[in-house]
C-alpha cells in the first residue's frame, strides 16, 4: 500500500504568551516569559503562587456566555485554537467532505476545575448528591473534540488520547497516520489544558514537581540551568489542521510544511522520573527517523521536551547526544517550555506549532533564563540559550514526554519545490 503525504495548513494557538498564532510567535522570538502570580484563587497558603496562565481571553468572542457555562475551560480554550487553525488552512463548507474530516484531540487532565469545583460544592452541603447535569459532558477529557465536531459539522474520527504530557503529541501522530492511510482527507488535531487550579497546582506541589521560585516567578522556567527546581505549570491549547498532499493541492490550500514522521516509546522505568540515561527517549527519536526514512544527520533543530526538571533535562540531552553523536553539536536545541511554561496535554501540540514556524522563519526561539552552567550538561550542545538565533531549518522534531514514561515525537521537514 502506498502511503500519502501528510501537510500541515492550518495553525492556531492560545497561550500564555499570546492568544493567537502571531502573537504566540512573537513571543517566543522576542524571549517573553508568560509566568506571573496567579490570579485564579488565593494563593496565600500553596507553596508555588505563580503559573503561565492564559491572560485576556474572552470566550464571548466564540460563543455566548450561556453556551460557555457548558463547556470547562479546557474545551473553550480548544474552541478558540481550532477556531484560528481552521480559519487559517481557510476550510468551509464546499470545499471539504466533511465525512471525511476528523477530529482527534489530546489532554492529559481534561476538565479539572469542573471537577474539584463540583466536588467542593458536595462537601459543603449535607449529603445529599447535588450535581450540576454539565458536571460530567464539562469534565470528560473526550469532550472537546466533540465540541470541535459539532461546532463544524466535522463527521470523521472524533476522539481524545491521552498519555499525560504526550497526549497532544499523541494526537497528532494518530492524526497522521489516518491521513496517511487513507482513512481521511483532514484532521484537526492539537491538545488543550486548564489546570491551573488548586487541586493542580497543590497536586504537583506535593510531588516537588513544580518550582517555588516565588520572589521571581518569570525567571522560574529554566530549562539547562544549574539551579532549576521543577516546572511551572501553563495552560492554553494549540491546533493544527493535518492534510493529504493532493487534497491540500487540488483546493489551493497554503502548505507549511510537511509531516515526516512520528515515534512512540515508553521508559518503562518509573512512574514519574525519566531512565536516567535516556533509554526511552533515545527509542523514541529513533523510532520516528525510521518512521520518516531519515538519517539523524538529516536533522536541523530539536524543540525538546525540556521541562525545566533537574533529572528530565539531564536524560534527554543525554539520549540527543546518543542517537545523534557528533552531529548533535550541530544542532539547534531549545526549550520553549521556558517561555511558556509546561502546558501538560497541550504541551506537544504548541511545541510543534513552534517549531513549524521556526521553520517557517529560519528562527530559532531560545532557550530563556539561562544563568548557571549545569556540569551535567555536555557544553559542546548548542541549547540556544536566551536569544534567538537564526538558521535555515529543512528538518526538525519535537519531544514530548509524559508521567507513566510515555514519549512522542514528531518530524516535520519543508515541503519540496
């Protein structure tokens, strides 16, 4: 069976550092830090008080304030991504089957705020099973995708992955496969979070996973740094519209790029620290240059996974430095988790939209607040550290781990002539 190709033409991102795709990329060249205080609850007594969270965003621009309440915050910020992506690769009703457009969405948590706030409110009364009849189709981590379906009329596959902070990366690769073979023209595809809350960010704290650098919560998410002490927790979404080649061509469609492959592994080491030597991770970018045809030589830049966690950073430069041996030093490595803090489920999603455009542009974003040199760190890599740097980019690939070990990465590469 001959596979097709699979292009990307469509984008839309809703982040800590800008609520569409120009404003995102803006951001990241320019080395903007989304961390700031919290100003969703009082943070008085949590050990972290600061996130990357998503500032100005009014759903009222998307829907009514009635049809909002229906919808988790996750699912509104999945609505407005998609909306920009879908909008961009310019779909419409006539010039697409949507029988054969589909919908695969990732989230690692789904609709965490509806939960704890429907279970604060049962434990404030006396008992009785009071619930809100949205409880459930606001919480369900399947049920943004659905929104996205029926807000379009899309009537192909319409489903959630999850695997933690893979789930978006998942995604996309389940979407690329599809397309691939056959099975669909398009798919829109990307992740979405909302966790910053008091159960999510008390949850982290009580596992040491997130950074208590509350007298500089911008400086916080320092990917490489000597002094990292965890991640710093964002939210958003990112969307990207998946197509097949000739359908992308035959309706005139702008082409970003293309997809050239995409790997899947597990650690199976632990469930939250990586193999200290990479093993996984090593797997998995081999696994998606086999997948692609592609030789590590062939690689120009690498968005990675990059949490700003003092065992993570270490394991993945690690298994970079294994897979590419001396051709890694010719590499441009970044974290853009630096900038917009780790956004969970969405997190591949927006890390691939970032480095379509660095592709796009021939920039590459930095890697922000690096200060001390980590002696673990080999210091012949170049991480792109605090400012963007220029560089023709014709292939590029983009990690994404997740708690329980599991790893995604995707390859993208220029479209030819």
């Amino acid at each position: 069976m001959q596979l097709k190709r699979v292009v990307v033409t469509g984008l839309g991102a809703l982040t800590p550092i800008g609520n569409s795709i120009e404003a995102y990329w803006e951001g990241l060249v320019n080395g903007k830090s989304g961390a700031a205080p919290i100003t969703y609850y009082d943070t008085e007594k949590h050990k972290t008080k600061f996130a990357c969270e998503v500032k100005n965003f009014d759903i009222e621009q998307f829907m009514d304030r009635k049809e909002s309440r229906r919808l988790d915050k996750f699912s509104q910020y999945a609505i407005a991504a998609s909306d920009e992506a879908i909008k961009d690769a310019g779909i419409t009703d006539t010039n697409v089957n949507k029988a054969r457009v589909g919908v695969i969405w990732g989230a690692g948590i789904g609709g965490l705020e509806t939960f704890q706030e429907e279970v604060l409110n049962y434990a404030k009364g006396d008992g009785t099973p009071k619930f809100n009849p949205f409880f459930i189709p606001k919480m369900i981590a399947d049920i943004a995708p659905a929104h996205i379906s029926m807000r379009n009329g899309f009537m192909g596959p319409n489903y959630t992955t999850v695997s933690a902070c893979a789930s978006s990366a998942n995604a996309l690769i389940d979407a690329f496969n599809y397309i691939r073979l056959g099975m669909c023209d398009v798919i829109i595809s990307g992740g979405s979070e909302a966790a910053v809350t008091i159960a999510g960010m008390g949850g982290f704290n009580s596992m040491h996973a997130l950074s208590t650098r509350n007298d500089s919560p911008e400086t916080a998410s320092r990917p490489f740094d000597a002094t990292r002490d965890g991640f710093v927790l964002g939210e958003g979404a990112g969307a990207l519209v998946l197509e097949e080649y000739e359908h992308a061509k035959a309706r005139g469609a702008k082409i970003y790029c293309e997809i050239g492959g995409g790997g899947l592994s597990s650690d199976a080491y632990h469930l939250t620290a990586p193999h200290p030597e990479g093993v996984g991770v090593i797997a998995v970018m081999q696994n998606t240059l086999r997948d692609a045809g592609m030789q590590p030589t062939d690689v120009d830049h690498i968005n990675t996974h990059g949490t700003s966690t003092p065992l993570g950073d270490v394991a993945e430069l690690k298994a970079i430095s294994a897979v590419f041996g001396d051709h890694a030093k010719t590499l441009n490595i970044n974290s853009t988790k630096s900038m917009t803090g780790h956004l969970l489920g969405a997190a591949g999603a927006i890390e691939a939209i970032a480095v379509i455009l660095a592709m796009q542009h021939g920039i590459v974003p930095p890697t922000i607040n690096h200060e001390v040199v980590d002696e673990n760190i080999d210091p012949s890599l170049n991480l792109t550290l605090n400012k963007a740097q220029k560089r023709e980019i014709k292939v590029a690939m983009s990690n994404t781990f997740g708690f329980g070990g599991h790893n995604a990465c995707v390859l993208f590469k220029k479209i030819d002539a």
